[in-house]
C-alpha cells in the first residue's frame, strides 16, 4: 500500500494527515489523524485512526511509531488498538481521557518532562480553562504548524452535507470557529484569554485540527477571533 493513498503531505519529511468519516450527534464530519516524523524516524501519532492493514503499512514505510498522541478527552477512541499495534510506542495524553475510556493506558501526560525532553520538536500548550476539552496543543517550529484536534472546527463544500446543514445552522460554514459544545460549555475567564494570547504569539504559519481543512489564511488572526468569546468583559472574569 503506498502512503501517498493513505497520508496527504502537509509539510515534506515532517508531517502528514490522514482523515476519515466519523459520525457525531447525527452529522458526518471528517476527522484527521496527523503525523509528524521526529529525529530517528520516529513518528508521533496525533489522534489515530484505526489502524488497518493499510495504515500501518503506511506509517511502516515512514517510520518508527513511538508516541500515540490522546490529544484532548474525547479523542481516544483508537489509541487503544494503536497501542495494540505498536506495543513499544508510549501513548500520552489526559487523565481525562483514561477516565472516559478504560481501555487507553497512558504511559504519562504531555506536561510530564520525560515526554517534553523525548520530543523537542514539537512544544506543548495546554490550554487553561477549558476543561470540556482537557486539550493539548503542539507547536512544531520547525514548520510553524500548530497541530490541535477540537481547538476550532469548521465545514467547507467537501463535507457532507448533514455537516454542512448543520455548519450553517451554529455559523461554522466557511468561518473558524470553536466546536459549538466547546463554544457552549466554556466560560470567558482571564486563564483561557492567557492562553489563547500564548498560542497567538507563537510564529504560526497553519493550524491543523481534526474537523476542517488546514488554516492557512491568518491562522493567527482566525483563532483570535474564534475564541474571543472567552475575552471576560471585567479582569478577573
Ligand atoms: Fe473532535
């Protein structure tokens, strides 16, 4: 199986995407698994996929899959098959997601220094007061790419149209913004503001996340104004 029918390249030798139907409250989205290959040829696995016969091939002829990546709760669904495959990959991500899936094991979280030290090519952001997502996003210098999954959501004309309905009923169609449950369950406050102004200064050049097509048109400016909703009116909101 040749990569190229699996993974589309995102950034030449350094990262990858594959993505596929996923159903979620009644509308087929598209969801992405991204790939980014480290020193070593070891590869860092970001939200996977199932890994069919196929896919493994295809990482197989990338590299080595050492670090399966639960980037918020909610993305675990195939780590634990993942880790099935590549038992000598460590699997790293949030408590939360352990809690909400018994069968993903983590070896650690992506705030411990043994994964921060094992992957200098890729910096982690955890996000502050966003609970609802317990997300960790990854800055990947070298190519300016921040590489999240539930961070901000958008539909375009290659969706399906049960998403593309939906997308221009919550003003996601053609615009970036928050997944509307994220939208709905966070709060304005100056901790999730810090952090999203921490993200901002970061040399952004595209953002991939697991609902839309890579953001290269002001990724900076896009996120700004996804999240400007959790901009508290008075300090200390
Ligand atoms: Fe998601």
């Amino acid at each position: 199986m040749a990569i190229a029918s699996v993974f589309e390249v995102v950034v030449p030798g350094s990262i990858w995407v594959t993505e596929r139907p996923i159903w979620f409250s009644g509308v087929r989205m598209r969801t992405r698994t991204t790939v980014v290959r480290l020193s070593g040829d070891a590869l860092w696995v970001h939200s996977p996929c199932t890994p069919t016969d196929d896919v493994c091939a295809a990482l197989d002829a990338l590299g080595e899959v050492r670090w399966i990546v639960v980037p918020n709760r909610w993305h675990h669904l195939q780590a634990p098959a993942t880790a099935a495959r590549y038992p000598d990959a460590h699997v790293v991500g949030p408590v939360s997601a352990q809690s909400r899936n018994p069968h993903v094991s983590l070896t650690m979280g992506t705030d411990d220094p043994a994964y921060v030290q094992s992957t200098p090519e890729l910096i982690p952001v955890q996000p502050r007061g966003v609970p609802f997502l317990d997300e960790t996003v990854f800055f990947h210098p070298f190519s300016g790419s921040l590489i999240a999954a539930d961070l901000l959501i958008s539909a375009c004309a290659r969706d399906h149209w049960s998403w593309r309905i939906a997308a221009r009923i919550w003003g996601r169609y053609g615009k970036i913004r928050t997944p509307p449950d994220v939208r709905m369950y966070t709060r304005a406050s100056t901790a999730v503001a810090e952090s999203i102004a921490q993200i901002r200064a970061l040399p952004l050049q595209r953002i991939l996340v697991a609902h839309a097509d890579p953001i290269t048109d002001r990724p900076v400016q896009q996120l700004a104004e996804a999240w400007n909703f959790a901009i508290p009116s008075h300090p200390g909101q």
